[in-house]
C-alpha cells in the first residue's frame, strides 16, 4: 500500500498521511507518526465564478474512473482535469486548480489508489477549502477528519451516487449547506 513502509526503518523519524498504513504495515515501529493531509485557505478558497458544470474531477484519469465518468456524463454535465482524459482536459495546479474546482456545483473525489486501496486524498482537503460540494465513495478514514451527510456526501454504488447528485444539484439550499460545512 505505501512505498514507505519498504524503506521506513532506515530513519529516526518517519511520517505517513495513510492512517491504514500507521495501524497496519508500521506496527513495529514507534518511530512513524501521521501527518495528514490539509490544504492552504490562502490558496484553496471559494472564488467568484459560474459554475458551469454540475460535477468537476480534478484527478488523473484510471479505467475505474473513465468508466464511471462515461456513465456519468450520460446525465450530468461533467468536467475533468488532469492527465488522461482526453483531448478537452487540462492538467491544472495552483490558481488554475482552484478556478477548476470552483467551476463544478459538486466535487467529485476519487479516494482509491492505484495499488487498490481506499484512503484520504489531498485533493478533498483543497476542495473543502473552496467550500465545495464534496462527493465521494465512503471509506472509514474519511470519518476521521469530515461528517458524511453533514461535511461531505458519501456513496456505496453509482445508483447512490446518481441519485445524490440529481438530489444536491437540484436543492442549491441543501449544496451550499454541505460546502460551507
């Protein structure tokens, strides 16, 4: 899961942001802590302007992901950015990745790896901050750090995640509470 837990032993002091990994490949170790992720409000912040699609990815693309994007494109106005997309997607950082953020009614997070495993990304923290609407799979380590129903919406399968989208896309009232949360 984490290429650190190969070479952790060989320094005093050793940080991870995979809560999972602290419990279960660094166990022998007391020298390892948690540094979760967070994201700079002077960067990442709510900035004035339309949102002109109902849901924004800003993550490279993996098969998992094209697949549930095509499906979701059926239905939702949808915008990606990062590597792999295609020919109207643009990799983004800094201002350009916080205009991209704001420019979706709701965010949606990809929190699997690509060796397989479920954890918390940086990118929910950036989209947090730009009082997104944050939509994502459920996975217990989010619980640590966000409420799902009251900071972020969570999903177990693409007709929940249909229907919370075509729920919160709907009711603005309802989106702005969860971003601002």
């Amino acid at each position: 899961h984490d290429q650190g837990s190969h070479y952790y032993h060989d320094f005093d002091l050793f940080y991870t942001n995979s809560r999972f990994s602290l419990q279960n490949q660094y166990f022998d170790s007391c020298h390892v802590h948690l540094l979760p992720f967070a994201a700079s409000t002077k960067i990442h912040k709510p900035i004035n302007i339309q949102k002109k699609f109902d849901v924004v990815v800003v993550g490279h693309a993996r098969q998992d992901r094209i697949e549930l994007i095509e499906k979701l494109r059926k239905e939702f106005k949808v915008k990606t950015f990062g590597k792999g997309w295609g020919v109207d997607s643009t990799e983004v950082q800094g201002k350009s990745q916080v205009k991209a953020i704001n420019l979706g009614k709701v965010y949606l997070s990809f929190p699997q790896t690509i060796a397989g495993y479920y954890n918390v990304k940086v990118g929910l923290f950036e989209a947090a901050a730009c009082k997104s609407c944050i939509v994502m799979p459920y996975v217990d380590e989010v619980e640590h750090y966000f409420t799902y129903g009251t900071d972020i919406l969570g999903y177990t399968d693409f007709a929940m995640l249909k229907e919370l989208l075509f729920e919160h896309l709907e009711n603005n009232s309802r989106r702005s509470w969860i971003a601002e949360n």
